[in-house]
C-alpha cells in the first residue's frame, strides 16, 4: 500500500509541475531515470536491508510518475488520427512483448550458460517464497480423477 500511495503522489506532483512548465519530455525521463537509479542502488544495497526497502519504495514513487506525462505527448506532436494509431501502435507493441516475453525468456534461460544467475540478481529486491500447496492442480481445476489420469496420458498436463 505504501508504494501506490507514493506513486499516486508522484504522479500528482508530476503531472502538477508537468503542466505548470508546459515540459512534457524531461517530466517523462527524469523519473524513469530516477527509478532505475533508485532500483540499481537497491540491488547495491542488498545486504542492508534497512536501506534497500526505503530505496525500493522510492523507486515506485519516482516510476509511476511518468504514465501521464509520456500519453500526452502523441497528441502535442502529432494530428488526431496520427496520435491514435501512435496509441495503438504503442499498445500492439506491449501485448507483444506481454505473449513473447516468457517464451524469449524461457528459452534464454534454458540455452545461455549464466541462467542461474538471474536468480541473484533479483533475489534483492523480491524475494523467492515457496509455498507448499497440498492440493494437485487437478484436485482445483474440478476434473475427476478419471478425467485427470485421461489428461496425463494425452500429454495436456
């Protein structure tokens, strides 16, 4: 909760000063550059985690704040239906990397050598929790077993 409450803030203050200057690029920058400064120190700091958790908070502050400021700018460059196909275009290109994303990932950690290294990488900032369900995932998508031992066979689990 603490982190949207930040990013809500951010975005308000930014979207406040974005307006007030009439600057829509460096309001869209900065605070992604801020962020990823933010995270990268948090990842240096991962044995201190009374100084990780404050860096990481304010790196949600200062990501989200560039979400109103980067929408506006198709539509003060370009006409209305330029701006429109620039939505679509940016959205296409966001549902793509959301269907290809895990299988480009999948494979890369199945071919390079260094896979088990992300692992360290990310462990800093979110934590790997492993938690112990008793329940087969046939059990909860409602097959009988008859129908479940059915799928085993044909290969669909």
């Amino acid at each position: 909760m603490v982190p949207t409450l930040l990013g809500i803030l951010g975005i308000l203050l930014n979207g406040w000063h974005a307006d007030k200057t009439s600057e829509r690029r460096l309001h869209t920058a900065i605070p992604l550059l801020v962020a990823g400064a933010l995270y990268a120190l948090a990842m240096l700091m991962r044995h201190n985690v009374y100084a990780a958790i404050p860096l990481v908070l304010l790196g949600f502050a200062f990501y989200f704040p560039y979400y109103p400021t980067f929408w506006s700018i198709p539509t003060l460059i370009l006409t209305e239906s330029a701006a429109a196909a620039t939505f679509g275009l940016i959205n296409s290109v966001g549902q793509l990397g959301g269907l290809a994303g895990p299988y480009i990932i999948g494979r890369l950690n199945r071919s390079h050598p260094l896979a088990h290294c992300q692992h360290r990488i990310h462990s800093p900032v979110m934590p790997r929790i492993r938690i112990h369900n008793p329940q087969s995932a046939h059990s909860r998508s409602g097959f009988s077993d008859k129908e479940a031992k059915r799928s085993e066979k044909l290969g669909l689990v």
